[in-house]
C-alpha cells in the first residue's frame, strides 16, 4: 500500500513538474532600442514594404534593359508540296533552274539597338528610378511608424507597471489604515461607521489592483503582438525614464529638418519627378523612331541564293528604319494633357502633405513642451501628497486628526503618484512622435 502511495505520488509529482516547464512563461529583459531592434527584424508589414523596394529596383533593372541592345533566335521548319522542278531545255542539254526542295529549315539571329525614341526609353528609365527611390523612402517611412508603434507600446507597459506598483502601494496603505482603525474599533475610540469607510476604501483598491494587475497583461500582450514573438512572453523593462531635461531646438528649425529628413516628403518628391518626366514621355510621339536593326539568315534553302538548293547557306542584312506617327487624332495631345494634369495634381498633394507635416510638428511640439511641464508640476505634487501622508498618518496615529483625513491623504497620495506616471510615459511618447514628425 505504502508503494502504491508513493508512486502514485511520484507520478503526480512528475506531471507537476511537467506541466509547469510546459507552461512556464517565457521572461525576455528589454529596453526600448531592444523592442525595436526585435520588432523590425520580425515585422511582417515592413518586410512586405521591403519587397516593394526590390520589385521597383527590378523594375528598374527592366526598363533600362530596353536602352540597350536586343538578341533574338528564331527557328522554323515548313514542308513545301512537291512541284515539277523548273528546268530549261537547250541545245547543249537540259539543264534545272529549280529544284523541288519540300523541306525548308530556317535559322535567324535577329540584333536590334533603338537609336532614338524621341526620349521615350530615356524618359521612362527616369521615371522607374524615380519610383525606385519613391519606394525606399516609403519603406523608411513605413519603419519609422513601426518604430514608433513599438515605443508606443513599450512605454504604455512600462506605465501599466508603474501604476500597478502604485496601487500595490495604495493597498499596503490602506490595509495598515484598516488594520489601525479595526484596533482602535476594538478600545472604542472608533466609531462603526469609520471602520466601514475604511474597508469600502480597501475593496475599491483591491478592485484597482485587479484592474492594474490586468493593464499589465494587456499592454504586455499588446507589445508581444507589436514586435512579434509568442504573446505569453513576458517582458520585464530595463529602461531608465527620462524626466524632460532635453533641449528642444525652435520650432522654425524643426520644421527645417522636417522638410529635408521626413521621407513621406522626400517619396513625394520623387513622385513628382517622375510625374514631370512623364510629360517629356508622352510627348515622344511627336519625334521619329529610329532603329539600328541586324539580320543573320542560317535556312536550307537559302532563297537569296540562286539557284537554290538543298543545303544550309548563311546570309546577313543590316537596316536603318524610321517610323513617325503623322495623324492619330490627337491622341498625342490627349496623352500629353493627362500626364501635364497628373504632374500638376503630385505637386498640389506634395503641397498639402508639406502642410499637413508642419501642422503634425507644431502639434508634437507643443505636447513635448505641455509634457515637459506637467512632469515638473506632477513631481512637486507628489512629494508634497507623501509629505501630506506622512504628517496625517502620524498624526492620526496619536488621535490628532480624524479618519478622514487619513482617507483623503491616501487618496491624493495615489492619484499624485498616478499623474507622475502617466507625465512621465506621456513625455516619452511625445519625444517620440517628435522624433517621428522630424523624419528620425
């Protein structure tokens, strides 16, 4: 009975330990660069973008392959009816002009250079490199958003964190409060009433606790999902917190800086190359086409070989051909408005996009400032709710001040403590979006 016992208890034992290095949760220590250095290099969005960039720069590669010169090979065989041979009768014999050859095989190796297009294959070489260039300033940008999603995240756990161990603090407070007032119950010197304020106060900051206790959870999933590893990974931030002490650079020279590094901007510039040499591209049909072609003719029979007959003969031809659209209908003009119009349209959105990223600036730049400050209020603040803590604390002990007033102290003491967190992630999510709004 004892074996039984004990290896029923081995057993369980096992399944125990089993169980628990199963559902361990994995702990990785972080610091904001290391979120972001992890989430760029398993970022599903931005490698999508990435391939972008590749298919513009093949897409590139492509159409400067049209500038250069061209090598077909081209094979046939075709079988011919039988026909009498043409023959001719003399005095001296007959003798045959044409044979009957019904299996023909023909070789060609056909090489062709444009010479000039009217700058149409120039033209649209400009216009993929601009589009290549487009395409890694939107991925840039796209990188610089998901750098931003994932500061975003991290400090939003870093504040869910913070506020929990403020309301872990709140309800460590409010236990000794009740455990005072429960003893002061017992001698009389409480009333009944004051006992039950007390331990409402308790179950609403357990209730906070619960709630805190499940942000932590949820901006930790959030981030796992952000940066892309298991969501039951649990991160514990390294990150020191910065307090405002950053000097800001005026808003004229911000916006400067903008202008040149935001790459929304720069995508847009190119844009709107592309869309000027597009104009220069649709006017290529008023000039003539010029081709440089080559032609070498490997066929059995060789027809430019007289008479003919049944065996291989190589021949080669070169040429020089024009070709010139004299009436389409207007169609070159028609081409011509749409890309002039296109052009006008990327300039008038490259425009609004200049405006809408000095508003962004301004915006971000006077929430850097208002953080800056509310963290400096916010400190002063808490320090003076702790020392009103104290005091109250000290005083309610000896008799001299009324329950109450111990609640209330409690209560801006957390919410002192709770608006010092959120000035502080507030500040670094701010710095952030300047950070994003500048273009680094």
């Amino acid at each position: 009975m004892n074996k039984q016992i004990k290896k029923i208890t081995l057993s369980v034992t096992v399944c125990i330990l089993f169980a628990s290095s199963v559902f361990a949760q994995e702990k990785r220590e972080m610091s904001v660069n290391d979120a972001v250095k992890t989430g760029i290099e398993n970022s599903y969005q931005l490698h999508s973008s990435q391939m972008q960039v590749v298919s513009s720069e093949a897409r590139l590669s492509e159409v400067n392959t049209n500038r250069l010169p061209s090598l077909s090979f081209s094979a046939a065989y075709t079988r011919l009816s039988d026909i009498d041979p043409y023959m001719i009768n003399t005095p001296f014999g007959n003798f045959d002009i044409s044979q009957n050859i019904p299996n023909n095989y023909t070789l060609k190796l056909t090489l062709q250079q444009p010479i000039f297009t009217g700058f149409k294959l120039s033209g649209a070489s400009e216009i993929a490199e601009y589009n290549y260039m487009a395409s890694k300033e939107t991925f840039t940008a796209d990188r610089n958003t998901l750098v931003y999603n994932i500061k975003e995240k991290y400090w939003n756990l870093f504040k869910a964190n913070e506020v929990k161990k403020v309301v872990d603090e709140n309800v460590g407070q409010v236990k000794a409060h009740l455990e005072d007032i429960q003893n002061l119950f017992k001698q009389g010197l409480a009333t009944k009433n004051e006992l039950l304020r007390v331990q409402v106060q308790l179950s609403e900051a357990q209730l906070r606790q619960i709630d805190a206790n499940n942000a932590v959870k949820l901006a930790n999933i959030s981030l796992n999902n952000t940066i892309n590893i298991p969501l039951s990974t649990e991160i514990v931030l390294k990150e020191n917190v910065e307090k405002g002490s950053d000097n800001l650079l005026n808003i004229d020279d911000l916006t400067e800086k903008a202008y040149k590094n935001r790459p929304e901007l720069k995508a847009m510039d190119f844009r709107v190359k592309a869309s000027e040499t597009g104009i220069k591209v649709a006017k290529s049909a008023w000039y003539p086409q010029v081709y440089l072609q080559g032609t070498y003719d490997y066929d059995r029979p060789n027809q430019r070989i007289f008479p003919s007959t049944d065996e291989f003969n190589g021949t080669w031809n070169m040429s020089v051909s024009l070709q010139m659209n004299l009436w389409n209908w207007g169609q070159t003009v028609d081409q011509t408005t749409q890309a002039e119009a296109q052009y006008a349209e990327t300039k008038d959105t490259y425009e609004s996009l200049k405006d809408a990223v000095a508003l962004e600036l301004t915006q971000n730049y006077l929430n850097v400032i208002r953080a800056k400050e509310r963290i400096t209020v916010a400190e002063s603040t808490t320090s003076q709710a702790e020392e009103n803590y104290r005091v109250t604390s000290e005083k309610f002990k000896n008799g001299l001040v009324l329950n109450t007033d111990l609640v209330d102290a409690e209560v801006d003491l957390l919410q002192a403590k709770t608006n010092y967190v959120q000035a502080v992630v507030d500040y670094q999510l701010a710095k952030a979006n300047l950070e994003k709004s500048i273009g680094e």
